[in-house]
C-alpha cells in the first residue's frame, strides 16, 4: 500500500487527544517511509514519521504544537482499511509520550 500524496481528516479521536475533524494529514511515502504534516483545529503544526509495511499498518512517532504553545509528542500504530469506496480509513492506536502519557484511539479517513 502506499499513501504517498494522499490526504486524510481525522473523523473520530479519544476525548484526550488533540486531532479533530478540522484537522488535515498530507502524507507523503519513499519506499516504506512515511512523512506527513498536519494541521487544523487544536493543531497549530504536527509532523510524523514512520515505517510501513507490507500490508499497509504504519508505525510512527509523531510531535505537533498545539494552540496553547504547547510542544507534545507520542507514538502510533495504524491500521488500514479500504473502503467500498476505494479510500482508505485507519484505525490508530496511539500513546502520548509527552504530558500525561495517556493513551488513545482515532480514526482517520481519506479525503
């Protein structure tokens, strides 16, 4: 699976996350390496980078600057599934590794 040029808007999140459906993932992929900026919503300006592998889950660190000046940063795991339509929505397993290290789950969707 590749992701490279593909867009994607977060559509849920746990309560102690920081992405929402204002917020909008650009990704780009080398290979199996993942890069992306995002922004929108809580989310002054976020990058993340990550492995993916053959079947399309990703594993990433992530680190973003939220609209309280804050820098925050975790890590995720993400699971592909393609739509009836053709897009792809991710399940994401994530872990602050800043603040209260919390832990969360989000759903992103290709735009």
């Amino acid at each position: 699976m590749n992701y490279n040029n593909k867009k994607f808007r977060s559509i849920q999140n746990s309560e102690n996350g920081e992405t929402s459906k204002e917020t909008v993932f650009e990704y780009k992929q080398t290979g199996n390496i993942l890069t992306s900026t995002y922004k929108g919503g809580k989310i002054v300006q976020g990058h993340l980078i990550g492995l993916v592998d053959e079947i399309g889950t990703i594993k990433m660190s992530y680190h973003q600057i939220n609209t309280k000046g804050e820098l925050m940063t975790g890590v995720c795991s993400s699971k592909p599934e393609i739509l009836a339509t053709g897009k792809i929505r991710l399940y994401e397993s994530w872990k602050w590794t800043s603040g209260d290290k919390s832990e969360g789950n989000s759903i992103l969707e290709e735009l």
